[in-house]
C-alpha cells in the first residue's frame, strides 16, 4: 500500500486524508522536512497559497520539497497546491514562492469576483464514469502551459469556458478545483494509480 502524505502546514488535509484512504493509500500529515524521506507520493491541499509559502519557508520545507519533486516523487496539488507546483505564478504576492515542477504559468483568484466560488462539470481526460463535480473555491486557472503538459481539464461552459483546470507533467497532478470536498474519489484514485506507477 503506497505512502502519501498531505503537506500538512495550512488547508484542507483532512479531507484529502479521507480520499486517498478511500482510494486505497495511506495517508499520512508531513509537517517537516524529514517526513519527506518516507513517502511514496505527496499531496498539496487548497488553503491559501501565500500562507503555505510563508509556512513551508518558516518551516524548512521549500528546497526539501523542490529535491523531491526534482526526484520525481509523485505530487498532485488541488488549488492552492496546483499554485504551489506552477513554475511561474500571476497575480501572487511579491514575495510568494511556489515549489514549482509543472512548466505553467498559473494565475491565483482568476475567475473574479462575480464567479469567485461555483461549481461545474469537468470532463476529465481518461477518467471514466462521467464528468467530476468540479468545486472552485477563489481558484486558479491555468494560464499557459509548456510542451511537456498535458492537460486534463478545461471548462466547456460558462464565461471562462475553454480555460485550463487540470494538468499534468510526468509524476506531478494539479487541479483548479477540489475533488476532496465532493466525496467522489476518482481523482485521488487516478493519483494513487500513478503513485503505484511510480514506486514500480
Ligand atoms: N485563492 C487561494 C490561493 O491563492 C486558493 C484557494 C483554494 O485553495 N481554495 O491560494
């Protein structure tokens, strides 16, 4: 049974704790660098992105957390975790720094005020059962991406339809929305597959 922790500094691990439980992980809070060692794949919760660069610099975590993913540890981040794995980030805080590993520029709160928090279906490529109950809470989307992402998900519909809201390079898994709020596991379950991969 493959190791996933959930950075554990700000957000909502709890949640994610239940959903790869549900998908057959053992999930596990990472609060410091050494915990690093032991996993074999790491989710980013949503939260609040500024506050989690603020916490894993405070804490150590940055450079331990980019040496794994320049390793190749599978990471999947939902919200403030895909801003987290974004190389490049718009309208973030000056100081804000994010772990990065997924070739894309992200931009935080796009979908403005009128649309800050909705809920739409996701067609997500190589899923199967139907589209996700996407849930946005202030969420990115995913500005552009380099040749080496593959992109999962764009809304069909709506005033931001035809924008980005899922991608994914190598062993690295980011989403605009939070399928740990929904009780609807694929996701998490699409993750753990490729943590499995992984560690083969
Ligand atoms: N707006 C938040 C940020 O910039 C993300 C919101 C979320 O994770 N639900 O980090």
């Amino acid at each position: 049974t493959p190791v996933v922790g959930v950075l554990a500094l700000q957000g909502d691990v709890r949640e994610h704790a239940v959903a790869l439980a549900e998908a057959d992980a053992l999930a596990r809070p990472v609060r410091r660098p050494e915990e690093l060692a032991e996993l074999d794949g790491l989710v980013i919760p949503g939260g609040e992105s500024t506050t989690m660069s603020n916490l894993a610099l405070a804490f150590g975590l940055m450079e331990p957390l980019r040496a794994r993913v320049a390793e190749g540890l599978p990471v999947y981040g939902s919200c403030a975790g895909m801003i987290m794995l974004a190389d490049k980030i718009l309208d973030g805080r000056d100081d804000q720094q994010s772990v990065g590993g997924i070739d894309m520029t992200v931009r935080r709160n796009a979908f403005g005020r009128q649309n800050e928090s909705f809920e739409s279906p996701v067609d997500f490529a190589g899923l199967e059962g139907g589209p996700l109950h996407g849930v946005f809470i202030r969420a990115p989307w995913v500005e552009s991406v380099g040749a080496g992402v593959q992109v999962l998900a764009e809304l069909s519909g709506g005033p931001a339809a035809g924008r980005v809201v899922a991608v994914r390079q190598g062993n690295l898994l980011a989403t605009s929305f939070h399928p740990e709020l929904t009780g609807d596991h694929r996701v998490h379950a699409y993750f753990v597959d490729l943590v499995r991969a992984a560690a083969r």
